[in-house]
C-alpha cells in the first residue's frame, strides 16, 4: 500500500477534463473530477448539463514518481503549481467538495476565490510581478498597490484569472 499518495491539481486543456480524468482512471490513478448540474438557455430550449464545477482542473490522488504518467496525456497541460512546486489539496478538503455535491440539492456556483483584502500577485501578461491588496471585484478585481516609502498607493482594475493569491 502506498502511504505517500497526495492529491493535487491538474490543469486540463479547454473541455478537456473528462477525458483527463477518464485516462488516469486507465492508467490506475485515482481521480476527481467534481461535477455539478446548470441550467443552460438556448434560444428555442432550456437543458440541464452536468459540468465541472472547476472548468479545466481535476484532482488526482499520486506520489510523485507516478506524477510523470500524466505528461503522456493529450489533454493535460500541467500540474497546479506555486514556487515550482505542485499544490497539495489535503483530503479533508476533497471530502467537503464530495460531501456537498453529493448530499446537497441546491444550486451550486463556481465563485472567485479573492475577497476583499486579500494580497494577490499578477502572475501574467503586462503586470507580471505586480503585488497588491484587493478592494473589490467583478469580472476584474481592483488591486490597490502600494509605494510603502512614499506612503502612497494606486488602484486599477486585473482580469481576476490573472491573479493568484499570495501565500503568508
């Protein structure tokens, strides 16, 4: 029995998480990928459709030497990192995600996980680097940035996917 098995994050390519979770299964790899009921409107019907409450991420159970079979994945772009090292997701938080979709009739969303307050640092595109507080947010989040030496400080707006929480 392995004892060093971990849970973490795989990002998938777009629409690509079933199929990601499906090949590890294959591969004899536990995964989870959590799924969740919507409604969705066309112009001539309404259907309800079971997706991935985190569209292009599934949790994978592994130790690391077996992290490698999931590079042979067509559909897998990478393990969720910080500081080059993949994030562990504990067990205790996998079965909250299994416990309420499984146990719960009410309707579920997805939800930004910046709150107000928060220290957050752009990880990409033009503000690569950049560091900051969040005082609101939307489809963007306004990220306040100080300049401690002349105790100052500006805002302006951040597509929230560009955005990743710093860690204290």
């Amino acid at each position: 029995m392995k004892t060093d098995l971990n849970w973490y994050v795989v990002y998938t390519m777009p629409k690509g998480e079933r199929k990601v979770a499906s090949s590890l299964a294959n591969l004899g790899v536990e995964s989870y990928l959590p799924l969740h009921y919507v409604i969705r409107r066309w112009s001539d019907r309404m259907k309800k459709l079971e997706v991935p409450l985190f569209p292009n991420y599934v949790f994978v159970k592994m130790d690391r030497a077996m992290r490698k079979h999931a590079f042979a994945i067509r559909e897998f772009v990478k393990f969720v990192s910080i500081d080059k090292d993949p994030v562990v997701v504990r067990e205790s938080e996998i079965l909250t995600i299994k416990k309420i979709l499984n146990e719960t009739n009410t309707d579920i969303m997805p939800e930004d996980y910046f709150q107000n307050g928060m220290k957050i640092r752009i990880e990409h595109g033009q503000f690569a680097g950049v560091e900051g507080i969040i005082v609101g947010k939307s489809n963007s989040a306004r990220l306040i940035v100080k300049v401690e030496g002349l105790m100052k400080a500006f805002s302006f707006n951040v597509p929230a996917h560009l955005a990743h929480a710093v860690l204290s």
